[in-house]
C-alpha cells in the first residue's frame, strides 16, 4: 500500500455558553477523529477573540449568547474574508435564524436537542465541504455528493447514507482496496466494491491495480 497521507485534522472553535453541552460537543468531535478541538468560547466578545488569533477551520456555533447572536459571528467572519465554516448547534429553530445562517454560508443547522447520528453526519458534511475546499478543480460529481439530501437513494440505487461513509472513509484513507474499505466502513468486499466502482463511474475516485499482493493484481481506489 502506497504512503499517502491523511488530510490534516480540521480545527475545531466551539461557541457555547453551556458546559455541558460544549463538553458533549467536544467528546463526539474526539469520537469521531479528524478533528482538534482549539478550545470553547462562551461569549461572543470571547468568540470574536478566538476567531482573530487562532483561526480554526469550522466553528460549532450556538445562536443565543450572554452578549450577542452567534449569528453575527458567521456575518462578521463572511465580511472580513475569513475562510471559516460553521455548523449552527442551537435551540433557534425560527425560521429567520435559519435562513441568515443559510445565507452567510453555514454547513449546516441542527436544532437542540441533537442526536449523535445527526452531530456526526453534520461533521462529515464539514469534511467533505473541506476536502471540496482542497482541490483545485472541482468535479460535478463532488458538488452531487456535497448537496444532495443526505439519504436520498443515488440514481444508482445506492443507499445515500452509505454512499456517504464510503466516501468519507476513501477521503481518510488515501488510498484502499474493495476489502480495507469495506472493514473500515462495516461492508462485504463486494458491496463496497459496488460504491467504489460508482465512485470511479461519477468522477469522485480513481482505481489502479497493485501488482505486490503475491497473486492476481488488487484493485485500489483513491480518492480525487
């Protein structure tokens, strides 16, 4: 298997003025790896702080705060130029909460009170959106993948959930074959031979053989 490195941890700035819940936060980003924390801000004025010197990659941002709107955050950050996203984690659930988020560039929005399942889903939105952010040229089927409803069944007749976390484990592993990807993700070599082709079909993966495995040459896929 070829050395090809990981993408660096995403840089993780909490926003939330309540310890238990940034306490969770920070426990399901550990869990689900590819992260590092930066620390929490519990305010808006110590928000706006953080954001100035440590310039993390996503923000976890609760709306209402002892001094503010987190919201004015995100719009602060949009016109200063910063290269920040957001994923909103707050019990404003008004429609006028959720559209200026949308409309200042948030990944996504999740309304207190949050399952793990959906936190999780909602970082590996965060990722795809920064591996997308990567690359120099963007792909069509990139961009499917970034905004089509998380479960919604591919044209294929794949299961869009799984689509997803193939294609997160791809993006984590550099590189892998039919079986390695099926392990990582809880798949028969088979099935996930079945998302890899799809992969390589739409333009998102690309596959090649190696020749050292001592018998018939193995496929492995790669991410693009």
């Amino acid at each position: 298997m070829s050395g090809v490195s990981s993408p660096p941890p995403l840089r993780v700035l909490i926003v939330e003025d309540d310890p238990q819940i940034a306490a969770l936060h920070w426990r399901l980003l550990e869990r689900a790896g590819g992260f590092t924390v930066l620390g929490q801000a519990e305010s808006l004025r110590v928000a706006r702080a953080m954001l100035r010197t440590l310039h993390p990659d996503l923000l976890l941002l609760d709306v209402h705060l002892p001094d503010g709107r987190g919201l004015d955050l995100l719009r602060e950050a949009r016109m200063s130029g910063a290269r920040v996203d957001a994923v909103l984690v707050t019990a404003a659930s008004d429609a006028p909460s959720v559209q200026d988020a949308l409309l200042h560039g948030a990944a996504d929005y999740l309304v207190k009170p949050v399952t793990p399942e959906r936190f999780t889903l909602a970082l590996e939105r965060a990722r795809e959106r920064a591996a997308l952010w990567a690359q120099g040229d963007v792909r069509q089927g990139h961009l499917d993948a970034l905004f089509a409803p998380p479960s919604a069944p591919d044209a294929s007749g794949l299961d869009g959930d799984t689509l997803r976390r193939v294609r997160a484990a791809l993006r984590d592993l550099g590189e892998a074959s039919a079986a390695e990807l099926g392990t990582r993700v809880g798949l028969s070599r088979v099935t996930a031979w079945r998302y890899l082709e799809h992969l390589v079909e739409t333009g998102e993966a690309s596959v090649g053989t190696d020749a050292r495995t001592g018998g018939r040459p193995a496929k492995r896929y790669r991410r693009v």
